[in-house]
C-alpha cells in the first residue's frame, strides 16, 4: 500500500502523480495505507506528524507514526516512522488512528490506534501516550479496551470531543457489527 499527501490548496487540476510525499509500506500484501489518522504536531517542529495502518505488517500489524519532516518525495514506511505501534499475536494493530490529547489528564498528548478484527472479531482500541520512539508494543499501552463479544468490532468508528462539557476530551467507541 501507500499514502500520499497532497499540499493544500487542492485545486481542480490536483493529482495523485505528484504528490509532496508518497510513503510505501514494507511487505506486499500488509495493507499499509488501509487506516490513516492526523496527531497534530507531536515534536514542536511545526509539521503535523499523522499514523498510518498497516493491518497485517509483521504478522501481528502496526501502526506508523509518520514524521513528514524526516524525508521529502518518495519513501519507505521505514524511513518516514518516528516510532511504530507493534501488535502481539492477539492483537492485530493497524486500524483507525488518531489524536487523544488531553484524554489521560493533564493535556498530554496521546494516540489512539485500533484492531478491529482483535480477538475474535471483538475489537480493541489503545492509548498510547507520546512518550519514547521506536517500536512499542500494545503492551505498553496505557489503556486497553478490548469488546466484550465476538464479532462486535470495537473500535470500527471513534471519535474524540468533550462531550460533557468539563474541558477534558471524551472518547465515543462504536462497536457496531
């Protein structure tokens, strides 16, 4: 698979045959790509880092978290990743991803990564906070939510907003097959 990025403002005449950056996954057949998700600007350097999925990377999949400063026109997943989310046996990473700041407490920046398909199709969704870089794994996450039933695909929609109104963001989780 592959991501690209188009600088904006798109015009009518944008195409993908010129992307500002194009990354490729590692292995054929990984579904790099199949789940993109923004985190804002994790490092200070003014560029919005974003995580990609790739669903069966490494047998167990992974998330990248893509750091667009690093490398400019084409490159690998390899190159372009500040850190990458790891999965175990049970857990298949690459799902949807996205930005959770604030929602451990104290206005931390964290990341959300989903497996939809983890544990029999019940779903789990992972809070990592920003902290180290190079491969982690979802046993270091700081939160696990794995569905309770098979089949119920935890984590297939998520949404982060201050629901409630306290200043502190919510996490709203579909688990809706």
């Amino acid at each position: 698979g592959m991501v690209s990025v188009l600088r904006g403002p798109l015009l009518a005449s944008a195409t993908l045959e010129e992307p500002t950056l194009a990354v490729v996954g590692d292995q054929p057949g990984d579904v790099f790509g199949g789940a993109v998700g923004g985190v804002g600007d994790r490092d200070g350097d003014g560029i919005d880092e974003f995580l990609v999925g790739a669903k069966y990377a490494g047998g167990t999949g992974r998330a990248y978290l893509i750091d667009p400063a690093r490398f400019t026109g084409l490159g690998t997943a390899a190159d372009a990743a500040a850190t990458v989310f790891l999965g175990n046996g049970a857990m298949l990473l690459g799902g949807l991803a996205g930005d959770a700041t604030g929602i451990l407490g104290g206005g931390e920046p964290a990341y959300w990564i989903t497996a939809r398909d983890a544990a029999e199709g019940a779903g789990a969704v992972f809070l990592f906070d920003r902290g180290g870089s190079g491969p982690r794994s979802v046993d270091e996450a700081l939160v696990s939510l794995v569905g309770s039933q098979p089949g119920d695909a935890l984590g297939a929609a998520v949404a982060v907003s201050d629901v409630d109104g306290d200043g502190v963001p919510d996490m709203v989780l579909c688990a809706c097959e």
